[in-house]
C-alpha cells in the first residue's frame, strides 16, 4: 500500500537509515502475520506507514495499534 504521508511539523524527519529498518520490521511482521493467515487492514497498512515515515514513534505506533484495536472491540 502506498500511503501519501507528511511529516509531523513536531517531529523531526528520520534518516533514511531509520526509515529502511523500520520498513524492513514492518515488512517482517506483515509476512509473519500472513503466515498466520492474517492480512492487515488498510487502517493498519495507514498506521505502518505513518511510522516508516517517522510521523509516529514506538510508543506512538503501539498506541495508534491499540487505538484501533479498541474501536474494533
């Protein structure tokens, strides 16, 4: 999915170091989770995104998931 994603003007934009690990994560854990079965959702591709990107942070990211996970409760 290719999400048009603009930097936060609070947080600064990563480097495209940064930016390759945490794609390379997020690439690792969408693959572990088809092997489960699982395909994840546009809002979550969206969030994923944003955290390649260096809009969100860890803790940033885990509470977007969160979020999202308990509106679909």
């Amino acid at each position: 999915m290719d999400a048009q994603v603009r930097p936060h003007p609070q947080h600064p934009r990563i480097s495209e170091e940064e930016r390759t690990l945490r794609r390379q994560a997020v690439d690792f854990g969408r693959a572990n989770v088809r092997l489960e079965g699982f395909i994840l959702d546009d809002e979550a591709e969206a969030i994923y995104a944003r955290y390649i990107e260096g809009d969100l942070d860890e803790d940033g990211l885990t509470a977007a998931i969160l979020e999202k996970q308990v509106r679909a409760a």
